[in-house]
C-alpha cells in the first residue's frame, strides 16, 4: 500500500476547502479562541467591561472601547510583539517600573482577538468624525502642530521631529498615531479625554471646533508616509473660475485695505503696519495658486506674512476664492 506524505500545500487546500464547506466552522473557532486569549490573557492586566477608571487604579490602559480605537492592522502588529511599547516610562509611570513587555501572540492568536475587538468592544458614544481627512490640507495640519505645542501636549506626549523623539515621555507615544488610531475614536476622545481617562492627567482644552479639526486632523497625519495632503487649487472651482466673476469680490473684500486699483492705499492702511500689500506692483500672474490660495484662505500669517492679513476662507465660499484668485492673476502682472 503507497503511502503519501502530507505536504504543506495538501494542508493548504484542506483548509481552503473547510473554509468553502464550512465557513460558520472556522468563524466559530476563531472567536471562541479570540473569547478565550481574551478572558484567560489579555484581562490579567485590562478591563473590558464597567465603567472607565483613572490610570492609578489600573495595571493597564482600559480596553472597553477598543473596537473602535485600533486600526486592525496595527493591532496586529501590536500583538505579534512587532511595534514598541506605547509607554516609555510604562502605563503606571508613577511605580517607577519602567516599560514592562507585553504578551506575544501567534498570528492566528492576534487575528482572533482583532476580531473579538471588533465584534464586542464597541463604544456607542463613537460616532462618525466630523474631520474629514480628506480635506486636511497642509497648512491646516501645520496649525495643528502649532496647537500640540501651545497647548502643552508636549508635556506628556512624544512625537518625531526631523527624526528624534521630543516631548515628555509620560503619556503614550503620539508619532505613529495615524497608522494607530481610528479617526472616530480619536475624535471623540479629543472631544473631553476625562471621559475615556478620568483623574489621569488628561485635560480638557479651550478649543474652536476648527481648531479641533486642525489637531485631530495633524495627529492623524504623524506616521502616514506620503499622506496625501488635499490641494484645493487643483479641484473643480479652479477650473471652472472667472476672473469677472471676481472682480467684484476683490472691491467687497481687498479694495479696503489694498485699495481700488491695488496700490496699497485703503482706507485702512493709514493705520496698518506693516502696509498692506501693493498688488499693483507685484506679477501676480507668476505667484503660484497654492500661495495665493494659502494667503488668502488662511491669512498672511500662513505664508510668514503679516498678520493683518485677514483670513477669508470662512468667509468667501470656494468657488469665490477661485474667482478671486483668476481676477488677481489677469489684473496684476506687475507692469
């Protein structure tokens, strides 16, 4: 009688086929194994149920809601011991313990509890976020930066700058956090951080709903390679703008300050230092949309100009600017 050795690709059609006849068989096994790693490991040192604690009554950080906190890939990698430990100086910083290494699982193990994540630890004050990433621009990401900082997010937060590390190492790392984070879960946490962290340091901050949308929004940038920045020069209304249809948007909004015919002479310069702007000598033909775009949508301020340079982009709706933006360059050629 021949006997026939058992290949790995046998194997592997012998699973591919149990998963064809018996699919409910195999989601069965792997949620009563993600159920098990969960309630016989992961709840050693997490909580998945109750209400939220502060950090000092816990060994480890609250998973209650982690269905919608992780991004499944990162959570993968998190549990197959492939990214480093979010807490440089360990969750309880206050022991002085240090990191303490988290429990490796097989990939089998780790898909299983993605699954188990995504399936019971779902937070319903989750809802969708009002950031929408693909509108972030660059400069609006830049304003965010500038919010971590003036808002003391360094204090306990690390991010990357030009490579190195910087901020406190109290609190977990913040330069990957766009490969980490869901959006909505970030949102809302960033919405009041006590309710997720009462007692634990996290504060509520003065912020405009804008300005939320300018952090949220950089945050979830930190570790995306490539992240593709929306640049509005480049959509329709630009396509589409009129320069005659922006003439009359340049005497509503420009004529006050850059004067009639552009030569920096408004009623308001009088008593504005630096003055204003003096189109009628500058080739703005040449200036590049993205710059005349940035100045005008987010102020002088966002291209290193003067701050008296106010910022219209609430103000004049898109097309508008691009309107504004046609008139600017057909009118003004520096001649």
């Amino acid at each position: 009688m021949n006997h026939m050795k058992y290949r790995p690709t046998h194997l592997l059609v012998s699973c591919l086929l149990l998963a064809l006849l018996f699919p409910s068989v195999l989601f069965a096994a792997s949620a009563e194994l993600g159920e098990r790693l969960v309630r016989e490991q992961c709840v050693t040192c997490h909580k998945f149920e109750g209400a939220p604690e502060s950090k000092f009554n816990l060994k480890a950080p609250d998973l209650m809601w982690g269905g919608n906190k992780y991004q499944r890939p990162w959570l993968i990698r998190w549990l197959t011991g492939k990214e480093e430990n979010l807490y440089p100086n360990g969750y309880r910083w206050d022991k002085g313990t240090g990191p303490q290494p988290h429990v490796v699982l097989s990939a089998e193990g780790a898909e299983a509890v993605a699954d188990y994540f995504e399936k019971n630890l779902l937070d319903p004050r989750i809802k969708k976020s009002f950031v929408d990433m693909s509108t972030l621009t660059e400069v609006e990401a830049g304003f965010g930066a500038d919010i971590f900082r003036n808002f003391s997010c360094f204090g306990c937060h690390q991010i990357k700058e030009n490579g190195e590390k910087v901020g406190g190492p109290i609190s977990a790392t913040l330069y990957d956090a766009g490969k980490r984070y869901n959006l909505d879960w970030w949102s809302r946490f960033a919405e009041n951080p006590q309710d997720f962290t009462p007692h634990s340091g996290e504060y509520l901050a003065d912020l405009s709903m804008l300005g939320a949308r300018y952090i949220i929004g950089y945050v979830m940038t930190l570790g995306v390679e490539d992240f593709k920045y929306f640049e509005p020069w480049k959509t329709d209304h630009f396509k589409n703008a009129d320069a005659r249809r922006g003439a009359p948007i340049y005497k509503e909004y420009c004529t006050q300050c850059h004067g009639a015919k552009g030569e920096g002479n408004g009623p308001g310069a009088s008593g504005l230092e630096p003055k204003p702007a003096v189109h009628a000598k500058m080739a703005l033909s040449e200036f590049p949309e993205d710059y005349l775009y940035n100045v005008i949508y987010y102020g002088g301020k966002s291209v290193g100009k003067s701050p008296n340079m106010p910022d219209w982009g609430l103000t004049i709706p898109p097309q508008g600017i691009a309107d504004l933006i046609a008139y600017l360059r057909e009118t003004f050629k520096g001649e």
